[in-house]
C-alpha cells in the first residue's frame, strides 16, 4: 500500500539507489536545499532527495518506483523557471534531466533533430548551425534552459511572432506516463487527425507525464537579418505604433520593447551606450530573403518615424545585432540591480489592447506607489512587467503583490491571459480561476485524473482549488466579428470559411489554411464551415496554405457530449494558462467534443501569386526526374505567408505551379527564369493579386477534378523510409501537391501504397472519421478522455475505439 | 599594503548578505559552470553554491561557524574550481568573491571531514609543489615516464592506461597532466616544421641567441620586470627563456629580481593562508623598487598575473599578464605559419582579467595562421592547480570534455598561456585527439619570428 512504504523512506531509498547507482541519487543537506529552489523565488518544502538519472530507463523505472510508492515526483530541467514549476513539495522526488543530453544526428532534409530532455535550448541551435538550421523558440533562458522544461511550459521567446511557440515546433514526443510506461505520441503526418497529445503535454508543467526524449523541428537560418532599434519618447505611442505595423501586413520576425526603466539596468549593467532619456527602446527585426528584407525594413524604419520615433538605427553587422539582443536578453537578470526583490509577470493581452494596458500600468504604479520595469514582446502583445520590491519592507512587500494582481486584472478585462510564457505553477494558482470557467476547470482536473490517478505527477501545481470562485463563461459568439486591431477574428461553427476568408482577404490578411471560393464542390473550389475546418484540421486540397488549422487557432468553445459548454484558450497569440485544449481537440473530428465558436489569427496575405503551366515529357523517367527538381526547388521556397503547391495531371501531360511571392523581378521574376530553366518555357504564365486569384483559378486554368472531385485522399511519405523512393507513390497520374502542410492529395479512391501514409479525407463528398492512432499511443487514456467529454456516447465514435475499454 | 583579502568587508556578513540579493537566482551561470556541465548536479552550481552561502549566513545569524555548518554545504564550495567564468556570465553582476569567501570557509576545515574521491595528496608533496627545483624533478620523471610509455605502447598509450585500475590512471593522470613543452629550440623547430610541413634538416641545434637576435632599437620598447612563476622555471624554463627572448627582440629592456618567490597562489589553494601571506610579503618587497620606477611587472603565467594583480591597487595597475603586453609590444616581423590553430582561454586571463581580445590579435598577426574557435570558449579545462590533484576523476571529465571540444573545431594545434591548462588540455587530448599537440602561445610566436628571420637569410 501507497501509504505504508511512504512511511519507510530507506527501503525507497535503498529501491531508487540501486536503479540510479549511488552516484545518480543525492540525499544531502545541501542537495536538497538547493533543489527547493528556482528562478522564481517560490518554495513549498524540502525534498526527500535528487535522482539524477543517466537514461531514460532509469528515469521511467524511478517514476514507476513512485508510483507504487506514492511518492510526489517533480521534474525538474534546469530551474529557470519563473512561475515556481520546478519547485517541489516536502518529502517529494525531483527527477533532474539534467544528465539525458543526448543530441541526434540533425536530418537537414526533413529539418528534425531528436534531443533528450536535458539539453539545452542554445545547445540544439549550436548543433544544427553547421547544417544551417535553428531551433526558433528562443525564450531569454535560452543558454541556460532546457528543451525538457520548454516543452513543459510551452517556452515562447521574440522570434515566437514569426515562428510560433515550442508546441509548433515538436514532432513528436517520447514520454513516461506516472506509472513509468513508456509511451510515443507524435505527428508522424504533418497532418495528423484525432486527439493531439502533444498538444495536451506540451505546457502540463510535468503533472501528466515526464518527456524523455523529443523529435523537434528545426528552422532554416534566414538569408538576410534586419534589426532596427527605434526610440520612442511616448510609451503608449510606441505601443501604437506596433500595432499599426502590424496592421499595414508587415511581417517582422520579432518585435520587442524595453521601458526606460529597464533600459537603465541594462545600461548599468552592460554600458551598450543607448539613450536613457527615451521611453522605450524598440527592436524591429526582418529575415529571410535580401531584397524582401530590405524593403520591409525600409517600410517599417519610415512607418515608425512617422508614428512617434524619436530616432531609428539599423544594426550595421551581426557584432551590432547582437549587442541590441543582448540587451533584450539580459534585461531581466539585470533586474537584480535595481532591487532585491521581484515579481515578474508575464500577462498577455489582444494586440489592440496593448497601448491600453500600457496606459494602465502606469496608473496602477502610481496608485500602489511602486517601482515598475517593464519588457515586452510586443508583437506578440505579451508583456513581463517586474514590479521592484524589498522584502524587508512588508509593506512595500505587500503592495507590490497588490500591484501584480492589479495588472493582471488589467490584463483579463482586455480580454488577456494571466501567462503567456511562463506557466501557472504555484505562482499564479490563486489569478487562474479570474480566467477559467467552471467546465474549463472540471475537464482539466478530469484530464489529470486520467493520466496520474494517484496524484504523483507535479501535486499542488497548475490547478487550482475545485472549489475556486471560477469565471463565468465567455459569452459565445454569434456571428463572424473582425478584431482588425487584434488581428484576429471569432466566427460561430457554422459560419462559411469561404465567405469569412473573403472579408478578410479584401482587407490583405487571411487564416492562411488555403483560399476557398464559392460553396460548392470539393477541392480547390470546395466550400465548408469554420467549425468543419477546427473539427478536421485541414479544408481538403487548397490553395498555397501555409499550416493547418491547429496552427492559427487561438480560442474554442464547444459542447461536451452531455451539452455543457466550454470555453479554452484567449484571443492572444500566446498562452499557457492551464491545459491546451484548443489544440488537443483542434483535429480531433466531434469524437470528443463538438466546437460551437472559434477564434483565429489573421496573418498578412501573400501579395501576388505565380502561375505557370507547364508540359511534360512524354517520357516516364524524364518526368519523374523533373517532378522530384521541382519539388526540391518548391521546397526550399517555401515562405511563411503561403507554402508553393503544384497540380499535377498525367491527363493533360501537365504541371501546374503556384507559388505565392512578390511580384518584383528579384521574387516571382526570379522563380520564373528558375523554372524556365528547370522545365522549358511554360506554356502559360500569369501573376495575379493573391485575394483574387480563387476567382481567377476556377476558370479553365485548373485542371477540373482539382476543383470538383468528391474523394480526397492525403498521403504522406512515413518517416525512416529509404530516400530516394520518389517524392510520390509510383504510378499516381493525379495529385496536388502542397509544401506546408507537407501533402500530396489524391483524387483517386486506390490509397494503399508501402511506406505512405494514406488518410481517406473526403469519400463521396463527407468527411471520414480520422483513422486509429499509430501504436505507442496510450489507448486507455484516449477512451478514459471519451469517457470525460462524451460520458453518454452520444458523439459520434470511431470503429477503432468500439470494444476497448478504458 | 596590507591583504585586501584579510581586511576585505567581505568578512562582513551584513555586506555579504546585501551582495547576495543581487542574485536572482535565473540560473544563466550554471551552462558556464564547468563543474555543472560535468555533474549535472546543480549543488556543483554557481546558483546553487549562492542558496548554500546565503542560507549560511542566515542559519548562524552573526557569523558563519564552520563547525556547525552541514559538511555537504562546505564541499560544495571546496568543489569550486574558481574559474569565475559564473561572474564573467552573470548579468546582475553577482561578484565572484562571494564565492571565494566559502572557499576560505571551505579551506579551513579539516580535510577528513570532506568527501574526497582519493585521500589527499600528502602534504609533504603539496607544500613542495610551488618549489621549482621539486617540479623541475618531477617534470625529468614525468618525461622519463611518459617516453618510456611512448616506447612500448605507442602514440596511445594514455588512452590504453586509462582503461587500466583505477589506481594506475590516477599516476598516469598525474604524469600526463603535468605541463610540457619542446626543451631545445631545435625540437620545438622540427614539430612546428612538421605541422606546417617544413623541410627542418638545415635549422638543426640552432642555438637560441643566434636564432632571434636583439631587436634593432633596444631602447624602443618598456622596462619590464620578469616574474618567474614556479611553473614556468619548474617545468617550462625553456619556454620561459625563449619567451625573454621575445621580449628582449621587440626591444624590451628585462631585470629579474634574484629574491622573488611564488606568487602565493598554490599555498592560498592547499589551504595554507600563512604561506601566501609570507610570499606576498616578500615579493612585495622585491618588487616595489621597480614599480616606484614605472617598470611593469610581467608574469608569463595567467594564474600568476592574476594573483599579482590582487596584491593591490599599485599591482593591480603595474603587474600585465604576458600576453596583454606581447600584444601591446612592436615584435619583431613574424613569418608564416600556415595552421589552424584553436587557442584556450586560461580562466585567470578571460574570467579573472578579461583578456580574450590580445591572444587573438597576436595569432591573427602570424601570417597563414587561421584561428579557430571552440564551442564553449569560456568553459574550465578543469585543471584548477591544486584542486585537480583532489578531485581527479572530475578535472579528467573536464579535461577530455574541454579536449573534444577544441579539437572538434578541426584545429592543428592548439596553444594556450598558462602552464596549468597546458598540461591539462595536453592530457585530455592525449585520450581524445593524440595527433592534435598543444604548446604555449609564446612558443609559437617565438616560431613565428624565427621562421622569418630564417627566411630572410635564405
């Protein structure tokens, strides 16, 4: 029994000693001191011990070992944490990643790499650069942090605006569950339907599982890198300004901002030489292609000056590039020179909202009367305003705690979120119920009753109390609403996309899923609902999309199977505040839940599309030689707007390329000469506005079963399959293919091919259930969750899960 | 002047309480902690040596009474390397001398109450280790030793003895570790020669003060004071000598004050504070006619340099680490050494003086030379003078680990400027790289100038 081992720590001891060896279990004073302790100041007891563990089957039989123990287990990655995560509770086990720093070799074709948990966020980066790729998120730990504890809050950073955050970047992850099984749950397909796992996992703050070892993807490192730093004598002007920005479809990588007072730390602490007589210092910066760089820089420097910079530098080299970052980055250790205590927060607000809760900021730092410093990723509307504070004094102690909380009321009446980035933790278990309904609440508690029944995992962290003085929920909404300040738009379920996408594309910015038109047919052409697309995850073939619906969604309601209404996420670009189960469920068919509203984010539109049609050979092995240049080519142009896509049809003997760009001589002038010199001279080429180019396609220029076929099939190459096997499966005459997702749709109903996974999307017109998971998927949790959100199986309910039991 | 360390306020535990506050605990030391990198154990962490300190200091109340402190807490501090790379990263600007003032804490205790992986390293022989003539011998032995092994297991005879007892590796460790260099000027010649791919027969026993000459305006250059340091006469004297060479060759005007001692930084690592006050007395005493005269004081050593520097504000001006004044000097031309060459940041320069930019100038005025940089440039090679002889499996782990990542960077030589890294990185490469040698910076350029000079006579 649980309790009676409890009582005998030496047998436990002596248990964890000989999985971890006397070097891999500390005990003493010192260790168990120090390993109460992280970055966010926060304690909560001593441990029992330390197990340091060198593999990861050590790690799972240590977890195990505490199951049947019913010893607490904290994972712990490097304590960099700031919302008290790593912090454990008396007598409880912290498992330290810190020995599994195990790097894969970097596969620069597929761009992954798989890391152990221990290893550092900079150390993936360090390891891919020789193959020229990144790991982009890149919180401002990052040379102290690991990937295990990314992964568990979800770690954003500055380059999260153009990149996303580390959710968006995991493949797949390799986990123990609180009984110490071993389990994959991954997205071997780009565009894997059912329950998103890694979705759920990624941001738990370790209560559902320890992840021993991750699949990430990697970013190309770009061409050319812009930096412009503005200086702003206005803060709320600054703030504006970035919205405007934004507003005029620029696309930044990161835009960052730092107030005065925390300009004048890192201006003690480092003498970089900026003004200290500004309000804030702005970092704006651009990549990726040279000539695009350079003119949206251009764009951004002139719109800046114009919209209250007192002054704006462009960093000269990467020497100078690198001391603007530096100054971002070690802001907020700097803050240990300005007082000795702090409360970092790291609220999240609609980008509209941000000049407002900057004005409102500083009337809570006069009516407290404290001292505030303030960063920001300001593109990304999510803010790290540190109030300064001497514990010594207990009533500035006092006030500023009242500060905080204030600020973060602030940030929930603009429709925020009370974290972005650093998670709940036990820091802020008494603001999360200010956000969360009362249903939101139950399922998440019911999710982490499923995973770690015997409560093991992490206690005492992320949820807060049942009985909590929950929100009330978000009223749903009624009809399509554009936040064109926010960037982001809330539709009801059964709103048209097409209808939807064509507002917003009027306006240059679109949910960059595909461009739909008109509500009839299938395909290119094909019409649907906006809970249709959040159910399914894609639309079916479309045109140049630049990700799947899990990637732009920002907020959900739905109905459980029993009729309760819930509501998860926020209209912010960020946020880590409880469980993800907008993403979880996003894809996930109405197995589980059926969704009633959404909220996307809108993305600048691409502004020109390329389109070329070419003839091929008549030759079978010429044309095969020819598709696969052209799909490497396509590949390495891929850009973040909209992916480049081709058509092709065995019929005609063509190929139709459309590539989204601009139209200037040195963009979709030079892919032209490039495909001239790949394919001959097309035999028709044309270069449209992108918002008219659905209108102008379903004209004859699209070969008409990519319009109106009523089966859809997607296929994806499977992973460790032998290279070289041909980027199709032999003998296919009809496909599109598309870059972002990585798919080849096929019209045909024969889908079986060796080494290709097939997913029968559309058969006669209706979308199909998604098909079983792979194996290394927990069944009973997936059936126990069913259980959760449909207890009277009233959704629908796929054959694989019929006669399992949970 | 008195020792600033005896009479810092440091000692005082309200001021050291206040320093403390200005760590806030983000953890951006621990990935340049080499002892960290090593364990894994955030205890061997600068952050988690701070909580230990702080908790110290608030448990005792007025003063920090080592004998009721937990001995886990004292260890953690005994296994501080003392690299400073912690201070070096730190961006509150946490001051390394907390750390240093746990170590004091740390070395007055008795060693039995410390959990050392081998019994201490008797006495007998750490007292004589800043005694040249002793390292001088032990050096004759360690080379009689290590040729010895050359001679009947091959080039890698470190890697096979270390898979040996773990008593063995331990000696062999020891005699692996312990500084070298080229003795002759024609040894030294014919290695560099065979590295760039040179034809060597014609330079053969070249005697040395042929080889430079002096510089063509004696006057030109500073009045230099020479500090010996007991590495570098003990187990270097060759590179020492070519190294006043140098000095004398761009125009230096050298003395050598006959009654100088060590520098008294091994006596403050064994423990023994009595000593290195003794020493700093003495070399005080020899030195300050020279530094009244505006002589600069220069150790080839960066420990040295460093440790002089903390004699005083008038040391802290008037001492230059070797290779801050080579850069600062008019050398003589330099000749062409077509290698890739990876240089190592001893600590004491980067960390404890801030010196990364001057050895890189110098190896960029070589000309051919390509520098190479690791990956973790300001990470411990784990040498740490005494402290590696104490934890022996650990400075192992660091030395290897330091040893890949330098030769990861494809380099053909690597060169570094303090003896203690030398031997340490020569040991580690040994196991991990044996065709890649390491030598002191100033060897090199000595190569450097004598390969013109050559040239222009041919």
């Amino acid at each position: 029994m649980p309790g009676q081992e409890r009582n005998n720590p030496k047998a436990f001891l002596s248990g964890l000693r000989e999985i971890l060896g006397d070097d891999g279990l500390l005990t003493d004073d010192a260790a168990r001191f120090v390993y109460s302790r992280d970055a966010s100041h926060l304690t909560l007891g001593r441990p029992l011990a330390v197990a340091l563990p060198r593999d990861e089957s050590q790690l799972r039989r240590v977890v195990g070992l505490c199951r049947t123990v019913g010893v607490p287990v904290v994972c712990r990655g490097t304590g960099t944490g700031l919302s008290g995560g790593a912090v454990p509770g008396h007598g409880a086990l912290v498992v330290g990643t810190s020995r599994l720093r195990d790097l894969g070799p970097v596969d620069s074709i597929q761009r992954r790499v798989r890391v152990q948990p221990g290893v550092l966020n900079d150390g993936v980066s360090r390891h891919a650069s020789p193959s020229g790729l990144h790991f982009a998120p890149d919180p401002s730990s990052q040379s102290a942090a690991s990937i295990g504890g990314n992964i568990a809050e979800n770690a954003g950073g500055p380059h999260c605006l153009r990149h996303g955050v580390t959710l968006q970047h995991l493949v797949s992850l390799d986990w123990s569950d609180s009984a110490g099984r071993a389990f994959n749950t991954g997205r071997a397909v780009p565009a894997e339907r059912g329950l998103d796992l890694v979705s759920l996992l990624c941001g738990s703050e370790g209560t559902l599982g320890l992840v021993t070892s991750a699949d990430l993807k990697l970013v190309v490192d770009p061409a050319e890198v812009a930096t412009l730093l503005a200086f702003f004598p206005d803060l709320e002007d600054a703030a504006g300004a970035v919205v405007g920005l934004l507003g005029e479809g620029l696309a930044p990588v990161a835009v960052e901002m730092v107030d005065q007072a925390m300009l004048l730390a890192v201006e003690e602490a480092f003498g970089f030489g900026f003004p200290t007589d500004v309000a804030v210092a702005m970092i704006i910066e651009f990549a990726g292609q040279p000539e695009a760089v350079a003119e949206d820089s251009g764009r951004a420097g002139g719109f800046m000056e114009r919209h209250g910079a007192s002054e704006v530098r462009r960093a000269a080299d990467d020497s100078e590039r690198d001391e603007l970052w530096k100054c971002r980055k070690k802001a907020f250790g700097a803050v240990g020179r300005l007082a000795p205590n702090y409360v970092t927060m790291d609220v999240v607000v609609p980008l509209g909202e941000l000049p407002g809760l900057v004005r409102e900021i500083q009337v809570i730092k006069v009516q407290h009367g404290v001292e505030i410093a303030t960063t920001f990723h300001a593109g990304d509307g999510n803010l790290h305003p540190g109030v300064h504070y001497d514990e010594r004094d207990p009533d500035q102690t006092r006030r500023a705690h009242a500060a905080a909380d204030a600020i973060i009321r602030a940030a929930l009446d603009r429709d925020g979120s009370v974290t972005g980035e650093h998670g709940v933790g036990i820091e802020k278990l008494h603001v999360l119920p200010w956000q969360l309904d009362r249903e939101t609440a139950r399922l998440q508690r019911g999710i982490k009753d499923i995973f770690d029944p015997d409560k093991i995992l992490n206690p005492g962290k992320l949820h807060p109390p049942a009985d909590a003085d929950f929100a009330a929920l978000k009223p749903v909404p009624a009809e399509i609403d554009f936040h064109w300040a926010n960037l982001t738009v809330s539709a009801p379920a059964d709103a048209s996309l097409a209808q939807l996408q064509q507002t917003a594309l009027e306006r240059g910015f679109w949910i960059p899923v595909g461009a739909l038109a008109g509500d009839e047919g299938m395909g290119l052409g094909r019409g649907t609902t906006v809970g249709n697309l959040v159910a399914e995850l894609l639309t079916g073939p479309a045109l140049c999309p630049a990700g799947t619906a899990r990637d732009f969604l920002l907020e959900l309601w739905a109905e459980t199977g029993d009729g309760r209404l819930f509501h998860a996420g926020a209209p912010v670009f960020k946020n880590v505040a409880g469980y993800d189960l907008v993403h979880m469920l996003c894809g996930s068919g109405r197995v589980w839940a059926q969704p009633r509203a959404v909220t996307f984010q809108l993305r600048p539109v691409p502004e020109s599309l390329g389109y070329w049609r070419f003839q091929l050979p008549s030759d079978e092995q010429q044309e095969v030689t020819l598709l696969e240049r052209l799909v490497e080519y396509l590949t390495g142009r891929h850009g973040s707007l909209g992916g480049p896509m081709m058509i092709v049809d065995a019929g005609t003997g063509s190929v139709v390329v459309l590539i989204p760009g601009r139209s200037r001589p040195w963009d979709l002038g030079q892919i032209g000469e490039d495909l001239a010199n790949l394919l001959g001279t097309p035999a028709e080429h044309i270069e449209l506005p992108f918002n008219r180019a659905t209108e102008i396609l379903k004209a004859e220029l699209i070969p008409g079963w990519a319009l109106n076929s009523s089966d859809w099939t997607f296929l994806c190459r499977l992973p460790d399959q032998e290279p070289g096997a041909g980027f199709r499966p032999a003998g296919m005459g009809r496909l599109i293919w598309q870059s972002t997702p990585r798919l080849i749709w096929s019209p045909d109903p024969e889908t079986s091919h060796p080494g290709w996974h097939a997913d029968r999307f559309y058969s006669g017109g209706r979308v199909q259930p998604p098909v079983a998971p792979a194996e290394g998927v927990p069944f009973d949790f997936l059936i126990r969750m069913k259980t959760l959100f449909d207890p009277s199986a009233a959704l629908e309910t796929p054959e694989w899960m019929e006669g399992r039991d949970g | 002047m008195a020792d600033p360390r005896a009479h810092s306020p440091i000692t005082e535990l309200n001021h050291l309480d206040e320093l403390l506050r200005q760590c806030v605990q983000c953890g951006l030391c621990l990935p340049h902690c080499a002892t960290w990198l090593a364990t894994g154990n955030e205890v061997q962490s600068p952050r988690g040596r701070l909580l230990l300190l702080g908790e110290m200091i608030r448990s005792s109340g007025t003063e920090t009474d080592t004998n009721a402190t937990p001995n886990a807490f004292l260890q953690a501090f005994d296994e501080c390397i003392g690299c400073r790379a912690c201070e070096t990263a730190c961006p509150s600007g946490v001051p390394f001398s907390l750390l240093e003032y746990g170590q004091l804490r740390a070395a007055e205790i008795p060693p039995h109450r410390l959990d050392l992986p081998v019994p201490a390293v008797p006495g007998a022989v750490l007292r004589r280790m800043d005694q040249p003539g002793f390292l001088e011998f032990l050096s004759q032995v360690a080379g009689l030793v290590r040729g010895v092994l050359t001679l009947v297991a091959g080039k890698t005879w470190r890697r096979r003895l270390d898979r040996g007892p773990a008593g063995t590796g331990r000696l062999v460790r020891l005699l692996g570790s312990l500084p070298t260099s080229p003795r002759s000027d024609a040894e030294l010649v014919r290695m560099l020669d065979g590295l760039c791919g040179r034809e060597t027969q014609r330079r053969n026993g070249l005697p040395h003060d042929v080889a430079l000459g002096a510089s063509d305006n004696p006057s030109a250059g500073p009045r230099v004071a020479f500090f010996r340091g007991c590495a570098n006469s003990g187990l270097l004297s060759d590179t020492s000598r070519r190294f006043r060479d140098l000095l004398s060759a761009s125009g230096c005007r050298l003395e050598e004050p006959a009654a100088q001692d060590c520098c008294g930084a091994l006596a403050t690592h064994t423990g023994r504070p009595g000593r290195s006050a003794d020493l700093r007395r003495r070399n005080r005493d020899v030195f300050a006619g020279a530094l009244n005269e505006g002589t600069v004081i220069v150790a080839e050593a960066a420990g040295c340099s460093h440790e002089l520097k903390e004699y005083g504000d008038e040391f802290r001006t008037g001492v230059v680490d070797a290779v801050v004044l080579l850069a600062g000097l008019d050398l003589p031309p330099l000749g062409s050494v077509p290698l890739r060459v990876a240089y190592h940041d001893p600590c004491h320069a980067r960390h404890g003086q801030g010196i990364v930019d001057e050895p890189r100038m110098l190896l960029t005025a070589i000309p051919g030379l390509e520098i190479v940089e690791p990956i973790e440039p300001e990470v411990c090679c784990g040498s740490g003078g005494a402290w590696g002889l104490r934890y022996p499996e650990l400075s192992d782990e660091l030395g290897r680990r330091k040893a890949a990542d330098l030769a990861a960077t494809g380099a053909d030589l690597v060169v570094t400027s303090n003896p203690g890294c030398l031997g340490q990185i020569a040991d580690g490469l040994r196991v991990i790289a044996p065709d890649v040698p390491i030598l002191p910076l100033t060897d090199l350029l000595w190569y450097a100038v004598l390969i013109r000079i050559d040239s222009t006579r041919s």
